[in-house]
C-alpha cells in the first residue's frame, strides 16, 4: 500500500514537472495537495531527489540532464517501434530549393514517387537543400523521372551540365 502511494505520488510528480512551472519545493507540494497528496516537504524532497529533478541554477524544477536524455530515449524508443529500417544499397539525389517551400515540395516528391512505384526517402536542410535517398538500382530511373517534372539536372557524373544561354551583343562595342 504505500508503495503504490509512493509510485503515484511519484508519477504525479512528474506529469506536474513536465507541465507547470515550480519555483519552489513548497509550491510542489502544495499542487500535490491539490490533487490529494498528503505528504510533507521532506518526503516530496526525497522523491526529487530519486527522480532526478533539481532546480538547482535553473529558474523552474526540472529534470537534470541525464534524466531528460533517458525520457527523450524512451519517447523515441516508443515512436521507433512502429518504424521499420530498410537495407539496401542506398544512391544520393540533391536538390536545392527555395527554403519556404522545401519541406512541402520534398513531401510532395516523395508521395508523388511512391505512387510511381518508388521507394524514396526526403530529408530538408534549412537552406532549401532536400535529400532523396532513393535504391541504388532505381536512381536513374528517379532522376530521369525528375527530370521529366522539370527538375534541371545541373551536375551529371561529376561534370557540370552546361546551359543554353543567349549571346549578348556588346553595347560598347560599334558594328561595321
């Protein structure tokens, strides 16, 4: 029995961390209170202590560092069962793009090409740089596909593509 007021309490505890604002021990165990805790400063003390929340230099009761890792690591942990990691020789597409848009235009390529029977994944940088990592067997067939939506293909084996451009006359130079 009091161990599992003991895991409550604690439990409480850190749902009141992790959404309120506490300056004080005191003003944490008066929220307890308030949610039908009847413990007294020193017990509550010693649950932070275990917990591993201090708010030592800090402005507000927090987790310490190690702590906030070890919750960040089972929130990930959580979300990555769902996952699934692939194994294949991977090839590289770069694009670059104007960064207002890019996340939205990555997404779209990469729902746009899983229709045509693609497997692609999409990473943005903050300047605008996307990512396609596409299997290495089909990277020209997705290249050419980009290609064919309009994307320009300005670098083809380590050389530069070259561009169509107009010659321009020379304003200071006089024609014959």
């Amino acid at each position: 029995m009091v161990l599992d007021r003991k895991v409550k309490r604690q439990s409480d505890i850190v749902k009141l961390i992790q959404t309120g604002k506490f300056k004080t021990q005191r003003e944490i165990v008066k929220a307890l209170k308030e949610i039908g805790h009847k413990e007294n400063l020193s017990t509550i003390s010693r649950d932070l202590k275990e917990l591993n929340i201090d708010g030592k230099g800090k402005e507000y009761y927090d987790f310490t560092d190690s702590k906030r890792k070890e919750i960040e690591r089972e929130r990930l942990t959580k979300l990555i069962e769902d996952s699934h990691a692939y194994n294949s020789s991977l090839s590289t597409l770069w694009l670059r793009a104007n960064p207002d848009y890019a996340t939205v235009l990555a997404t779209s390529l990469e729902r746009y090409l899983a229709k045509q029977g693609f497997e692609v994944g999409t990473m943005v940088g903050p300047t605008g740089t996307i990512l396609l990592g596409v299997d290495k067997d089909r990277s020209a067939d997705v290249l050419k596909e980009l290609i064919s939506l309009g994307i320009r293909n300005e670098r083809t084996h380590g050389t530069t593509a070259t561009k169509k451009t107009k010659k321009r006359k020379n304003p200071a130079r006089k024609e014959n």
